[in-house]
C-alpha cells in the first residue's frame, strides 16, 4: 500500500513537470562515492540521515528535508548508522 504523503508527494512532481517518483532505501553506512545523474532530481528524506556533497557544499539531512540536484551535478553521498529512505522525483 502506498504512503498517503508519497502520494502527494508524487502528485505534485508530476504536476511540476517531473516524469517519475522513486523511493529508493540505503543500507547503513554506505557510501556512493562522486557520480552524476542525468536527470534532475529532488528528494525528500523520510526515515534516516544522509549527508549530500556538491559544489564543495555538504548538507546534513534528516527526515522532512528536502534537496535538489541539477543534471549532470557531480555529488556524493553518505548514508548515517540507520541507512536512509528518501523519495526522489526524477526529470530528464
């Protein structure tokens, strides 16, 4: 069953031009070292923290934070002791 608020959340990427919401979960303590998408992207952490990378610039995020990257932005990210669990909304 769906998550009411991913819903929502979905409902209003898609209605901002995103194509696709995803939920993607982290293992604890994982890192994905400097890669790009090419797609735009914003986030929304629910469950965890996470620590995002780009531009010389590192956000902490927690759940009920938001990011967004750019396509093509190189960036790093690092998943706390409990992993992470975000919904992106992805756009070409």
């Amino acid at each position: 069953m769906t998550h009411p608020a991913l819903s929502n959340f979905k409902q209003q990427a898609l209605s901002e031009g995103y194509q696709e919401v995803v939920e993607r979960n982290w293992e604890p303590n994982t890192v994905a070292p400097t890669h790009t998408h090419p797609f735009a992207a914003r986030g929304l952490v629910t469950q965890g923290e996470m620590w995002l990378s780009c531009d010389g610039h590192t956000q902490h995020l927690r759940p009920g934070d938001i990011f967004n990257l750019e396509p093509n932005t190189p960036h790093e990210e690092i998943y706390g002791p409990e992993g992470a669990t975000y919904w992106a909304a992805r756009r070409s």
